[in-house]
C-alpha cells in the first residue's frame, strides 16, 4: 500500500500525484488478478473489472463521506 502515497511524497508537484496514484492501484490489482488467475487457472479479465469496480467504489464512497464531514464540521484540512 506503500506504492500508493510514493508520488505523494516524491513529486515537487502535487498535481500529477492524483493521476499517478490510481494508475500504480490499478497496476497493483492488474499484477493480483493475474497472478490469482495463473494459479487457479481461471480468466483474469473479469476479476480484473470486479477489483477495479470494487476499489473505484471504496474510493467514491470515502471522498464522499470526507466531502460531508467537511461541510457539516466545516474543517479544511
């Protein structure tokens, strides 16, 4: 999970950090799927999609509920 705050902490910029960051999730979950999919013999193509559908979803509903507590406790981090 490390990989996914290094552009964080590494780039001068903080503006490509954004795009990097679920480009090296998506990496992590293509590298998984394979990997689970050579070992059981199974196709990866739709694991792939479950993963990536499932991590997209978590992520929206964490900015979500961040996006809310920010306007209700009215913080700015």
């Amino acid at each position: 999970m490390a990989l996914l705050i290094i552009p964080y902490l590494f780039l001068d910029d903080p503006f490509p950090a954004p795009g990097l960051s679920p480009g090296f999730a998506f990496s992590v979950i293509l590298l998984f799927t394979f990997y689970i999919s050579v070992a059981k013999e199974l196709t990866s193509t739709k694991r792939f999609f479950e993963m990536a559908g499932l991590s997209l979803t978590v992520a929206a509903v964490s900015f979500g509920i961040g996006f809310l507590v920010n306007g209700f406790f009215n913080l700015e981090v």
